[in-house]
C-alpha cells in the first residue's frame, strides 16, 4: 500500500491585493446595502404596478428616493476613499517617479556606452600595437605633423 500525501482542508492562498481601509469599506457595505434595498423596493413597486394595488404610487415614489440615496452612498463610497488615500499618505506622484526611472535608465545608458567606449579603446590600442610592430619602428611617422591629433582646425 502506497502512503497517500494528506492533503490540508484549508489552504492559505496570498491576496491579490490590500484589504481596504476601515472606512472605506463601511462606506461600500452600506452602500451596497442601501443598493440592494432599492433594487428589492423597484421590484415591489413594478409589481404593485402591475396589479394595480393602492401601494403602487407610494412604492414607486420612494424608489425615486432611493435610487437618489443609493447614487449618493456609490458617490460616497468613491469620495471616502479618495480622501483616505490623501491622509494617509498614499499620493500618487507620476512625474517624480518618471524622473526617477529616467535618471536610472540615463545612468545605466551612460555606464553602457562607457564600457563600450572603453572596450572599443583597448581593441583599437591592441590592433595599433599589432600594426606598428608589422611595420619597421619609427618610420610610420610624417615629418611635421607632430600636433595633428589634437583635432584643432588649421589657421590657414
């Protein structure tokens, strides 16, 4: 008989995301609470319509009510949050960040293209050395051109 791996009834997964602030999430429980009842109250009106029952206009009136409440508590769970996220500390700042992320990649771009400059100086230094010891020593050079690698235009 072969042991079966026991498997536990309840396994902890990790959250996609944070839970929410306390009153934030107050806000959205009365909120769907005050959207469920005035879903159930349109349904009792539209039926009180249907039958033509006295308690339909009244229904139908306090819907109107409600739905205003419901659009109001939705509108206040939205307004609860943007104003947690601003006491506390969670301010979103595109523009610094975007520096920063530049700056990073600025700097990574620079070491880049620095080693590359320093790799492309050494294989060039290394074919110099190569070619100079081909050729016979000290005749490559051209009389009267002692300054000409310093790259300044003539006055001529």
């Amino acid at each position: 008989m072969e042991t079966a791996e026991r498997r536990e009834l309840w396994v902890e997964e990790p959250v996609g995301r944070r839970r929410l602030p306390d009153p934030v999430r107050t806000a959205a429980v009365r909120a769907v609470l005050i959207t469920a009842l005035t879903l159930i109250q349109a349904m009792v009106a539209f039926f009180c319509t249907v039958t033509a029952s006295w308690l339909a206009f009244p229904m139908v009136l306090t819907s109107v009510g409600s739905t205003v409440v419901a659009t109001w508590s939705v509108l206040d769970v939205w307004v609860t949050r943007q104003v947690w996220n601003q006491r506390h500390g969670v301010v979103s700042t595109p523009s610094s960040t975007a520096r920063r992320l530049r700056r990073e990649r600025r700097r990574a771009q620079r070491a880049a293209r620095a080693e590359a400059r320093a790799a492309a100086r050494s294989e060039a230094r290394g074919t110099a050395r190569e070619a100079a010891r081909g050729t016979t020593r000290g005749s490559a050079r051209i009389p009267g051109r002692q300054g000409a690698g310093d790259n300044r235009l003539s006055r001529a």
